[in-house]
C-alpha cells in the first residue's frame, strides 16, 4: 500500500505508526483506516491554523522560506498583498516583498 497525502497540506511526507499516519511537514495526525473525503462542493483552503482562506485576504508566513533557484528567503513575519487561490500543488499565488510567489496555505497564517 502506498503512503497517502496528508489531508491537511496535500505533503507525501508521512510518517507509517501501528494505527495512524503523520506528516513530517505539518506533524497533523490521522487514522490509516480514515478514507479520504470525496469532496463534492468547492475546494476549501485552509492556514496553519486552520482559518479558511479567500481571495482577497492577506497572509503573514509562519516561517522562513528559501525561494527555489536562488539564494533568496522569505522571512518569517512578512505579510503578503491581497492573496489569489489557484489549483495545484502551491494553492495561494501573491507578493511578498514585491517578488511574486506561490505558497503552501500550511506555510500561511490569515492576516
């Protein structure tokens, strides 16, 4: 059986235990037997916290990030301009810091 995506930040990153499944990237837990949830209705883009994103809203990171292909880092604490949700692995594109980028809502916490 292949590992399963963490339900809370889509990361494959997880952890095998005796009853349950952890991601390395968000440490949330879940049940091996839990089925993933069909979902019917829009998709719905949560923070780190758990607060549900919009377009329009601003971000704050909750931790550094170290932009790909570059020695450039997003520091912790910076806020974004008004957010846009998007398909795909990187749900929120935005500015922050004047450079545009995608994000993982896990790396975000509502403004």
């Amino acid at each position: 059986m292949s590992k399963p995506a963490c339900p809370m930040c889509e990361m494959t990153e997880v952890l095998e235990h005796a009853n349950r499944w952890e991601c390395v990237t968000c440490g949330h837990e879940w049940d091996r037997e839990a089925q993933p949830e069909a979902s019917e209705g829009p998709r719905v883009v949560k923070d780190a916290h758990g607060n549900v994103l919009a377009d329009g809203d601003c971000v704050i990171l909750i931790k550094d990030l170290k932009l790909g292909g570059g020695s450039q880092v997003l520091k912790g604490g910076s806020k974004s301009k008004p957010i846009k949700l998007v398909d795909g692995d990187h749900e929120i594109s935005c500015k922050v810091d004047g450079i545009a980028v995608g994000l993982k809502a896990c790396f975000v916490k509502k403004a």
